[in-house]
C-alpha cells in the first residue's frame, strides 16, 4: 500500500463512535437535516426524476430506501439516486476553493448502511470518516488546478464511508479505496463555461461508484496497491506530503461550510451585501455596481461571457452577476430568481451590465483563511454606498445556528411535506444515534399528494 491508502484504510477501522466527540455527533445531525431537505425540495427537478427513474430500474427488497418513495433498490442505485436529489438546488456544504461537496457523500453513505442493517452510530461515524477523507484529499491533491474534478474525493469518501458501514478489514478498505481512486478520474469542464445537469450529477456518479467499489471490496475484489503515489502522482505529479488525519484533535467535519443561500458557496458573500445595499439605493438610480473579490470567486463564477447571459440553472446559480442582479431587483433571495423565464428577463439581464467583478490583491493575501468580499454601487448622483464582509453566514467561523438549519430545512421539506410530517422527522433526526429502528426516516420521507 502506498503512504495514503494505508494511512487511511488504518485510520478508518480503528475508528469508533465513542471517539467521536458531541459536538461533532450534533453537527452530523445538522448536516443530516440539511442534506435530506435539499434531496426533498428537489424530488420534482428533472435531474432527480431521471436518477430516480434509473434507481427504481432495480427492486432489491432489502435494499436502500430511494428519497421519497416507497422503493428499495441496490445501494449503489440509491446513492446516486438520492445524491442528485441532494445536490441539485446547489444548497449543500463544501469545502471552498476546489473541495467540492463532503454531503454528497452523506445519502450514500446512508443508503449502504441502512441495505446493510447498520447501527445509526455505524452510521454517524461512517458519516464522520468520509468527511475527513474527503477534505484530506482535497488538501492532499488539489484537483482543480490540473483541470480535474474534485469528485475524486466523493468516490473515495464514499468507498471508505462504506467500508466503515461493512466493517472491512484494512486490506479490504485498502482495496476499496483503490478501486473508487483508479477509475474515477474525472475533468473540471463539468463546472466550467456552459453548465449543464451534469454539474450537480458528477459527484453523485462518484459516490456511486465509490460504494460499489466497498461492496466489490467486501466480495474480495482487489486494486492496484498503490493508487495515489504510483497512480494518481502520475497524472498530477508529487505533491506536498499532508498527514492523515488533517489534525488528530478535530475532525473536518466541523471545517465544512454550510449554505446560507441555495447558490455557489463564492456567491454567498456578494448575495448578503446584495441584501445589506439594496434598502439604501433605488435601482433606477444605479450607475453602476462593483463586486472585489479574490481570484477563485472571480474565475469560478465572476469570469466568462455565459455568466452574463445564463441559459441554465446550474450557470445563474454559478453566476456572480446574476445572483447580485436578480438579489438587487427582488430585494431577497429566494428559488424564484432560477425560474427559467428569468434568465430572459430584460430587467435583470440590463442591471447586470453595470455589474463588474474584479480581483482584490489583499483579498488574494486573505484567501482561503476567509472569503473576503466587498461591494461598491455608485449612483448616478456620484453618491457611493459601499458593504464589506470577511466571511458569509454559514462559514465554520460565523457557523449557522440549529434555528437556522432547521429555518432553512423547513423551507426547503416544506415544498413536499406538511408542517407535522417535518417536525416527526426533526425529533427523529435529533435522537437518531439513539433509534434502533434509524431507517424508518425514509418513511418519514416519502412524498404524497398534498
């Protein structure tokens, strides 16, 4: 085994629930209720039917509960199935700057367990592992600066997630983690230009594949012994060494940043001054408006012609400009700026003229340690009005408040479940590492006719 495949495969099967510590029991909850909100409020988008059409293709009687039917299907179906539902609204948590989405991973790692039989606190801390692995490999062999998707981290968080939930071996975790690295090289052209279904399907194909490879590990499959240093170094060349565990005195799970607004996390920031200008100017005034931000905001969502004239959802939610425009106009951010029609709106589309994104050089010296953003709109008068912030509502050191992950889990269940059908889920949710009977939940979520 190669430096970071045993590093990791040990770690994972020495690790047990009462390591971990409350808070971090409590935030796996938070993040539960926040990752089946999103899967739920997504149940109708086209992406999700289409998941869901090819997951109910299979009937396992057993098996993995598909989000928001009745339907059990393979793990593996169910992962993706449930993953897109969880990705799509682009409400999910990261680890900005190119780490991707850690809660992709959390559906799956839940569909293998629950076909499995597995304690919620297997579970949890199943939940847990995947994170740090996740954000290990993220800081261990950034991705994106080779014009590689992050979903590498997803396949293999899910296969070690997976791994804990089968309670493998070393060597048999080893060869999961080989068999979800080798074979799922994907490249960043997912998220870059026009942006398509596939933006938020990638990840979920990743984990996919990543609990596949621990159920083809627990049958005896083997992988090449030596994935990142002899296999992925080859693609990507040596990296700095980075140890495994991050820090053996926290764990990533509690460094992954939550979405205050359903958009890309880079967004977020420019979306509160958006919110903090708009009471104090009225929008016939404008003259024009100036968003300062750091280079990866820049070139991920404030950069290229088609982030001023998205066709797609998945581009305006990627859209800097869009998302400062169409928060201006409406004074509030609400789902209903992504209706298609509003792509074509004359309104929107004219105020995002006078919408520039630029990079701010003491911006780019405080990246990543936080997100700094600051907007200036000048008005035809002369008259300046100007909002800064250092970092959004939602990022680990200005975290949200339960009321606030249960605020926005309501709006989201709240477009497919009644008032009470939430609540039940809530208090199951919060006691779940104390519930024999953990995988009733999907009943719970199971969408009717209202």
């Amino acid at each position: 085994m190669d430096h970071s495949t045993r590093s990791i495969a040990e770690f994972a099967t020495r690790l047990a629930y009462s390591d971990l510590p409350a808070e971090v029991v409590h935030d796996c909850k938070r993040r539960i209720i926040d990752t089946i909100g999103c899967a739920v409020a997504a149940f109708d988008e086209e992406p999700s039917c289409i998941a869901r059409a090819v997951a109910m293709r299979a009937q396992v009687a057993d098996g993995a509960s598909v989000i928001g039917t009745a339907h059990r299907t393979l793990p593996e179906l169910a992962a993706f199935a449930n993953s897109v539902a969880s990705r799509y609204l682009e409400g999910n948590d990261t680890y900005p700057g190119g780490g991707g989405h850690p809660n992709d991973n959390l559906l799956p790692v839940l569909a293998i367990a629950q076909a499995s039989r597995a304690s919620a606190q297997t579970a949890i801390t199943a939940i847990v592992l995947a994170y740090e692995v996740h954000r290990y490999l993220f800081r261990a062999f950034p991705m994106r600066k080779h014009a590689l998707d992050y979903v590498l981290y997803n396949a293999v968080a899910c296969a070690v997630g997976a791994a804990k939930v089968l309670g493998l071996s070393v060597e048999q975790t080893a060869h999961a983690i080989a068999l979800a690295a080798v074979p799922n090289l994907g490249t960043d052209i997912s998220r870059r230009g026009h942006l398509t279904m596939w933006k938020g399907c990638a990840a979920a194909n990743a984990a996919r594949n990543g609990v596949f490879a621990a159920v083809m590990a627990s049958e005896g499959m083997e992988g090449p012994p030596t994935p990142f240093e002899d296999g992925l170094t080859a693609v990507i060349g040596a990296e700095e060494a980075v140890p495994f565990p991050l820090d053996p005195k926290a764990f990533s799970l509690l460094r992954a940043d939550y979405k205050f607004f359903l958009s890309e996390f880079h967004a977020q920031g420019p979306a509160f001054l958006a919110l903090e200008l708009r009471p104090q100017i009225a929008l016939d005034d404008i003259e024009k408006i100036e968003v300062f931000t750091y280079h990866f905001a820049w070139f991920e969502i404030g950069s290229g012609a088609e982030k001023w004239a998205p066709k797609t959802r998945e581009t305006a939610d990627h859209s800097m400009p869009y998302v400062v425009g169409a928060v201006l106009i409406d004074g509030a951010y609400t789902d209903a700026i992504f209706a298609t029609e509003r792509f074509q709106d004359q309104k929107t589309l004219d105020l995002m003229k006078k919408i520039t994104i630029t990079e701010d050089a003491e911006f780019n010296r405080r990246y990543p340690g936080c997100l700094p953003c600051r907007m200036t709109i000048t008005l035809k008068s002369g008259e300046r009005k100007t909002a800064e912030l250092s970092n959004p509502i939602g990022h680990h050191d200005r975290p949200m408040s339960d009321a606030q992950v249960v605020e926005k889990f309501r709006g989201l269940a709240g477009r497919k479940l009644k008032p009470e059908r939430m609540q039940k889920i809530l208090d199951r949710v919060w006691k779940i590492d104390s519930d024999g009977d953990w995988p009733a939940l999907f009943e719970e979520l199971r969408i009717q006719a209202r």
